[in-house]
C-alpha cells in the first residue's frame, strides 16, 4: 500500500468515526466504495469505533453531498433534488463539522479551481462504465481522459479530421 493510500486510510477511518458517510468518502477520496468498506471492516476488526453504516439510508443529505463533491451549486443540487436550498445547505455544513474539507479536493485544489464539463447522458453512461471497470470514479476517469489529451496535445490525435473517420468521431461536432 502506497503511503499516500496509508494517510488517506488513516483520514478516511477518523472520518467514518465522525459520522461521514462511506459513498462520500470513497467520492472524496477517489476510492472505490469496495476499498472504502475494507478500510472500515479492517479498522472496526482492530476496535475503532466506526458506525455501521447502512446502504440506502443517506437519503436526501447524502445525495445533496455528492452532488456538491461532483461540482454542483447548492442551488443547482436542490433544484435538481426538488428540496429547499436550505436543505442542501445543512448537508453540506454537517459535513463540513464532522471534518471533511468539503470544499477541497483530497490534493488541496479549492473547489473553485474545478470546472463543471456538461457531456451527453449517453457519453456520461460510457465513461461510469469504463470508470467502475478500470475502479474509479468518473469524475476521476474524465479528469484523466481530458488532462492525457491536454499534456500530451492529443488534440490533433482524437480529432484529426484527415484520418479515416472513427467510430467515437461519428456524429462529433468540430470547432474550426
């Protein structure tokens, strides 16, 4: 286990015995919900006093901060949610009080560093499909996708309009 999973392990552990819920986790900390849970089993086998925590039971709080993690507005969240905004408010505090550095990234990027990239429902589907294959969000896959494509100047790669169409560039829209 690498050292930074060591420190994320041991954050993750102090937060679940504050009460934060394993989906937030695991999206906050790039994990996978299964990793999340051995962490929590593992910790609670060595007598930490971590909750159970049952599947299904975050309800409106829970969904509200994973809506926040993936870049949402409170505003947008309880729009979307159909609760007030002071709801949405509530969650994101409680959060906030059992120590998560909500508005932080695990790395210390400030949350208003990230940007909200729209993409169609079908490519969104694709992406969480070969996101929980590979074991990572789909934040985390786009992220890569995108970062790979702007390092590397792949631009020309993925788009390159002499090349014989491909089957990802059917239908695409080319800006000139």
């Amino acid at each position: 286990m690498t050292s930074k999973n060591l420190n994320d392990k041991e954050r993750i552990i102090e937060l679940a015995k504050a009460g934060v819920r394993p989906k937030i986790l695991a999206k906050f900390f790039g994990h996978t919900p299964g990793t999340i849970s051995m962490f929590l089993t593992e910790a609670r086998k060595n007598g930490e006093p971590i909750k159970k925590f049952v599947n299904g039971t975050g309800g409106l709080s829970e969904e509200a901060v994973l809506l926040y993690l993936d870049g949402m507005t409170p505003n947008s969240i309880a729009k979307q949610l159909g609760c007030p905004a002071s709801t949405v408010y509530w969650a994101i505090k409680v959060t906030k009080d059992r120590g998560l550095p909500i508005d932080e990234t695990p790395h210390g990027i400030a949350r208003a560093d990230q940007v909200i990239v729209r993409i169609k429902e079908k490519n969104a589907f694709a992406i969480s499909k070969e996101a929980k294959r590979r074991g990572m969000t789909p934040t985390d896959l786009a992220d890569r996708v995108i970062t790979a494509v702007l390092t590397d100047n792949l631009f020309d790669a993925v788009l390159d309009e002499d090349a014989p169409e491909s089957t990802s560039q059917k239908g695409a829209s080319h800006v000139h």
